[in-house]
C-alpha cells in the first residue's frame, strides 16, 4: 500500500539538531506497517486464512489492514488501556477486537490461549522473525537518505523493542557488507512509569525483572514484561548505547514542541523527542542523530 520510504527531515530543537523520520505517513499510521506487511504477506505465501494477533494498538492496526488487502481473517486482542481510536481503526478494517481486561501481558496470554485451541496462525510482532525482517527498513532506508551513511545515533522508543531490534539488525548487516564502516549508538527510551529494561541497565543487571505498569500516556510503550528484554539490553550495552526514561510531564512537552513545529503526534510518539532533549540536558553527545515519529496523533485518545 505504499508503505516505507518515510521522509528524513532536519529540525533544530532548541539547541541541537535531528533528523525526524516522519514515520506517521505510512498507510495506517505508523511504523508497524513495515513489519505487518511483511509478515501478512508470509502467511498468505503460506495459504493461511486466519491471523490471530495482540497488541497496544498500532501493530494491531497495521496487521488488521494488510490482513483486510490480503483476504485474510484477522482477530485481535488488545489491553483495556488501547485508544478507542486505534480500536476504531481496527474494526473499520474488518477484524475481531478482543478488548481483555488487564494489562499487555494479559492480552498476549489471551491470544495465544486463542491460537492454540483454534489453530490460527500467530502474527505476533514480537515473536515472528518477519516482522522483524520488514522493520530493518526502518534502518535501511536512514542509511540511504544519509548517502549510505550511519548516524552518530539513533534515538528509539522501546516497549517490546521491535524497532530497536530491526534498526540493530539492519545496521549490522550494512556494515557486514561493507557499506558503512560502523553503527550508530543507541539511546533507547522508556515511559519511567513502566521501564524494567531501563531499571536492569541502570542497576547493571543482566535479566528483566518484571515491573507494574503505574500508568502512562505512552501506552504503546507499556510493557511492564518484555519478551526480548534481555536480548535488547544486550544489543544496547554492546554498542555502547544508554536507556533514558521519562515521565508524563516530559511527554507532554515533547508533544507540545512537536506540535508546534507542525508535527501532531500521538504521545508515544514523542517518547524519543522527550528522550533526546533529557540526554541532550545530561550532557550526552549525540552528534549526528535520528529519531522516528512514529504514530500520528490522531491514534490518541
């Protein structure tokens, strides 16, 4: 549908530069499009006819469209915490919403209650390696834009962690074939009201300890047990990349300075930019950077 090939645009925040990857133009929205299509396209390869998936919102949005182009099936559960818009989108795309009471957790556990006593196939973002593979774009593309060239840092909002991985991914893969000759740092942010990657970075330990989600705007990003939280602090650590949190204030403000820049965001989407201004007043060096914006505002509430 068109998806990919996002716009790079500069922008002077206050006292520093960065480039803004304007994310919400893809066709539903937002970045989960490029894993989504990827993978619909995978289990209609595979003759699937019913795609089962859960979600915060926006993956489910995306999988729920592509499944609708494809012909496919589609039901999703999703936490009570989901922005009706987002569950608007989903049912005018024709699937099942299943809205389960509880947190992300809940909602995961629920559809894979659904996919093994019904036999669907599981289209989850965070478990199925295709997805994965069509978010690398994300990190193919900045390369492109930048004249096959890395930046000093990428700044990403992490949740489960699906764009930090596919932007890890695909930068590794560049400099394996010889096209950059290193990869960008990375500043990975988190909603303080629920950040346990960030808590075992900080206290330097090596697994995740779950958390309580105590309530954020940010609730693309709440996942109080992420499934690949070890492997994504490890990806930080090895390439020298530090966690940030920030908390509803600092969001808002991101979300204002956007706005008045001409960018409407939805509040997850303006986690990096709060990210990127709390590193920035640290002292943190970030050089070269880039950050998505990765939903549009009109998803929120």
């Amino acid at each position: 549908m068109g998806e990919g090939f996002t716009p790079l645009v500069a922008e002077r925040i206050g006292s520093f530069d960065i480039a803004m990857k304007v994310e919400f133009v893809s066709p539903t929205l937002s970045f989960k499009d490029r894993g989504a299509v990827v993978l619909v396209a995978h289990a209609l390869q595979l003759g699937v006819n019913h795609v089962v998936a859960d979600s915060s919102g926006n993956a489910g949005t995306a999988i729920s469209a592509y499944a609708a182009r494809a012909g496919i099936r589609c039901t999703v559960f999703v936490p009570e915490a989901t922005s009706p818009n987002k569950l608007a989108q989903m049912t005018a795309h024709g699937a099942d919403v299943t809205v389960v009471p509880g947190s992300r957790e809940d909602a995961a556990a629920a559809a894979i209650e659904a996919v093994e006593s019904s036999g669907a196939f599981y289209a989850s973002h965070v478990y199925n390696p295709f997805f994965t593979e069509g978010i690398k774009t994300y990190g193919y593309e900045i390369c492109e834009q930048l004249s096959w060239t890395a930046p000093d840092t990428l700044v990403i909002p992490v949740g489960n962690g699906t764009m930090l991985l596919g932007a890890h991914l695909a930068f590794m893969e560049l400099k394996a074939a010889g096209i950059i000759d290193r990869t960008p740092r990375i500043i990975a942010v988190q909603a303080a009201a629920c950040a346990p990657i960030a808590e075992a970075f900080s206290t330097g330990t090596q697994s995740i300890v779950p958390v309580r989600n105590t309530g954020t705007l940010a609730e693309g990003i709440a996942i109080a047990e992420p499934a690949r939280g070890t492997q994504l602090l490890e990806i930080v650590r090895g390439n020298g990349g530090v966690f940030v949190t920030v908390d509803d204030d600092e969001i808002l403000k991101a979300q204002w300075l956007l706005a008045r820049r001409g960018w409407y965001v939805e509040h997850t989407a303006a986690v990096p930019l709060a990210g990127a201004l709390k590193a920035h007043a640290s002292g943190t060096e970030l050089g070269r950077s880039v950050l998505p914006l990765s939903g549009a505002g009109l998803k929120s509430a």
